[in-house]
C-alpha cells in the first residue's frame, strides 16, 4: 500500500535565487549608505532648526526662492527639494517597480501576492487608525494619507547602526514592501492632492512621455537627449498641478528592465545604479534637511499625544503599520496554504513589521501636502512623524536584538563559501560537480592530515628511542 501523499506547501520568506540575493543586497548597500546620509541630514535640520542662533538662517534659506519665474519655476529651496530632487527618488522607485514586475519577486503572481497584500494592508490599517483616532478626538481627516509610508532607507539605516544581520529574505520583503508603499503613495498624492488641473500642461507633460516612450523604443542613447527632456516633461507635470514625482515615476516604469541576448544588465537597472547613488546621497538627504526642521520642545513633544491629528499619525505609525503588515502577511500565508520559511518565525515578520513603521520622507512630503495653508498644524505633525519613527525604530531595534544570534547564524550559512567559487555554497546544494569539489578539498585536507599524523608519529618514535637508550646506559654504569 502506497503512502499518503504529504501536501507541498509553498514557502513564506524562503530563500532568494541568487541573481535576486546580488540585486537586493547591491541595493540595499546604496540605500544603507543613503539612510545614514538622511539621518544625519535630519539630525542637522533639527539642530539648525531649534538653536536660537541658527533658526533665522533656517527659515531664510528655507524660504530663499529661485528659478525661472515665466516658467512658473520660481520656488523656495524647500520647494525644489520637495518637488525637484524627490522626484529623482520616484524615478529610482519606478524602475524598481518595474523590474520587480517583470523579472523580480512580482513577475509571479503567487509570490507577488504576499508583500503586494503586506503592503496594501501596511497602507490600509494606519489610514483607518488614523481615521478613527480623528473621529473619536473631533480631528480633521485630512492627514489620514500621511501615516501610510515607509521609509526604506531610514529603516535601513537604522538597521546599519544596530548592526542586525537580517537574512536576505526579510531584507528583500522590507525593500519590495517599500517598492509597492512607494507606488501607492504616488498614487495617492496624484488622486487626492491634486486641487485645480491645468490641462493643457499636463497634455504637454503626457506628450512628452509619449515621446520619451518612443525615443526609448526606438533604442535611442544618450543622456543629452533624456535628461532635457524629462525636465521638460517635470516642468510640464508641475505647472499641470498634478505632483511633480509623478513624472519621475512614469518615465521610470517606462525604461526596460530585462535583458537581451549580449546584454550583461538590462538598460533600466545600469541607469539605476547610475541613479541610485544621486538619489540617495543628494536628493533625499536634502529634502530631509529642509524638511525635518521643526520647533521640538519638550511641550511640543507632549502636545503631540494630545491633538488627534499628531496622535492619529503617531498611532498610525507605530501600531497601524506593525499590525496592518503583519496581518496581511499572515491572511495571505493563510489563504494561499503557504508556510513560514523553516528558518525563521512570525515573531521575525512582526519585528520587520514594526520597522516598516518608520515613515519618513514620503510621510513628510504627504504631511506637508495635506495640511498646506496651515504650518502651525504642518510642523506638529511634522514632529509626529519624527516621533512616531523613532517609536517604531526603538520596538523594531528592541525585537531584532532579541533575535540577532540566530540572524548571524543563517547569514553565515547563506554566504558560507567553502569552495571559493564565489557562490555561497547553499545554492550549489544541487550541483554534483559542487559535491565532487568539496570531495576534492576534504581530501587534499585529509591527506595533510595524515602526513602531519605521520610526522608527529615519527617524532614521538625518536624521542622514545633517545630517552629509552639514554636509561639503559646509566644502567650498565650503575
């Protein structure tokens, strides 16, 4: 009689193929490096921003306005950063997306479920949390959006200065989860915060994606052609009314992100890494800078517990994100018949969860949008944001740390390299020709073994044979 057939599940988490491990972990090292460069960046902007010597030049500089004015291009240096440089960031996001799509973890409809779902509830939940805070408190509801981001290099940052070995896998669902957040936050900046359209610049702005569309299909090169004509089509999106980020994200979806035959990167990921770079070294950390300045007192830090509006966004961050991820996570493990990785535990995804929490430059920019007209207003819930990440970062530090032995253990094993072939030997499990090698080692090692057996036996032999025959001839002298 045949055995029972034990169902296959699919795993939640498991391990990355190896192209994807490279990818996640090249971004991840620009986007670590970009995190610090943003914390410092809003370390500096409170410290200019609070000290009584340095707050007036913050304001002007702030508040300093060029540009060409025919162009309706004459903005505040806080402006530019805010629409001007972040939409280097949404260019980043979009061909992030995009190759994610279409040869990352969301080319498979099963695996895109999982942080597509993670994300959306991650969105979903500090919204209603907010929402609900608001009613209960007699709050405006315009903030309900500013909550639902993540940051993604702030929380990479925050796990470089832990020094947390989070395996590749929750690495990858952090960075993916951050991807699909960045899209929706677009979206929901392009639908509900955009008041009057002017439409014949943004049928100008269209056209000109159009013909960026073209040009890319067509296989034209060369940066004097794209980048003059994505500042048009900026130009063109911002005067339309609709965010400017917009077109950065559309002109990134735009690029191919798969490889052809004689192709070593496909064109959308060698401009990424070409792009990364400016995007988290410059563009974020200078909107973090002219962003992140507000007034922080030990009463304002109080008054943010006590209006719904800074509540709601404090809440939305820290208990919102953490429960909306880690039970769309769940739904979905649940739904599908899928299994947790036999490596790690739910208690591992609610840690990354509450990382996810931390809600920075998008969650600023959002603050900044729906409270426009109001910078009393926008400054607290400015500092609610501050606050609600430094909540969010301290529990994620908090749970992470207690896992941190056994994360070091399985990143050792996943960059374990014992044949120095330059793959980590977990991936060639498989391969016969990696057993043959590490046969090969193993008696090389064997075989110096022996002969250092050999010698040591040898050596043993003559010191007997002195010490035996020095006794026998103080024997015949007795």
């Amino acid at each position: 009689m045949a055995a029972p057939r034990t169902p296959h599940h699919r795993k939640v988490l498991g391990r990355l193929s190896l192209p994807e491990r490279t990818f996640v972990g090249d971004a991840l090292r620009t986007e670590t490096v970009g995190g610090v460069l943003l914390l410092v960046a809003a370390i500096a902007a409170l410290i200019w921003a609070n000290v009584p010597a340095l707050h007036d030049s913050y304001e002007s500089v702030s508040h300093f306005h060029l540009g060409p004015e025919a162009f309706g291009l004459h903005l505040s240096i806080a402006h530019w950063a805010a629409d001007g440089l972040l939409a280097i960031f949404f260019f980043v996001a979009g061909i992030e997306l995009k190759r994610e799509l279409v040869a990352g973890d969301l080319k498979d409809p099963r695996a895109a479920a999982l942080p597509v779902v993670a994300a959306l509830c991650g969105m979903a939940v500090p919204a209603l949390v907010y929402v609900l805070t608001n009613l209960s408190g007699g709050g405006s509801l315009q903030g309900w959006a500013v909550p639902t981001a993540t940051d993604i290099a702030f929380a990479l940052a925050v796990l470089a200065v832990i020094g947390t070995s989070l395996p590749s896998a929750l690495r990858a669902f952090l960075l993916t989860l951050a991807v699909v957040d960045d899209l929706f936050a677009i979206l929901i900046i392009a639908v509900f915060f955009t008041a009057e359209i002017d439409f014949a610049a943004l049928g100008g702005a269209v056209l000109g994606l159009v013909v960026f569309w073209l040009l890319l299909r067509k296989g034209v090169r060369g940066w004097y052609v794209y980048v003059p004509l994505a500042l048009v089509i900026w130009a063109l999106m911002y005067n339309s009314g609709v965010h400017a980020t917009v077109a950065g994200v559309a002109m990134g979806l735009m690029l191919r992100c798969t490889t052809r035959e004689g192709e070593q990167h496909s064109p959308g990921e060698h401009i990424e890494h070409l792009v990364r770079p400016l995007s988290a070294g410059l563009a974020v950390p200078m909107f973090a800078l002219f962003s992140a300045g507000v007034s922080v007192s030990g009463g304002a830090l109080g008054d943010v517990f006590t209006k719904p509006e800074t509540l709601g966004v404090v809440l939305g961050l820290v208990v919102g994100k953490a429960l909306g991820i880690f039970g769309g996570t769940w739904l979905t493990a649940r739904f599908t018949r899928a299994a947790l990785s036999d490596d790690l535990e739910w208690a591992d995804v609610f840690a990354v969860a509450t990382l996810a929490g931390i809600g920075f430059t998008v969650s600023l920019l959002i603050g900044e949008l729906a409270f426009d007209g109001d910078a009393a207003l926008t400054g607290e819930v400015k500092a609610a944001v501050l606050l609600g990440s430094l909540i969010a970062a301290t529990l994620a530090t908090t749970l992470l740390k207690i896992r941190n032995a056994k994360y070091r253990r399985m990143v050792e094993a996943e960059e374990r390299d014992d044949d120095l072939d330059g793959i980590p030997d977990i991936y060639e499990e498989d391969d016969p020709a990696y057993h043959l090698r590490m046969a090969a080692i193993h008696e090389s090692k064997a075989a110096e073994h022996r002969r250092i057996a050999e010698l040591k036996a040898a050596e043993r032999q003559r010191l007997a044979e002195v010490t035996g025959g020095a006794g026998e001839e103080d024997d015949r002298r007795a």
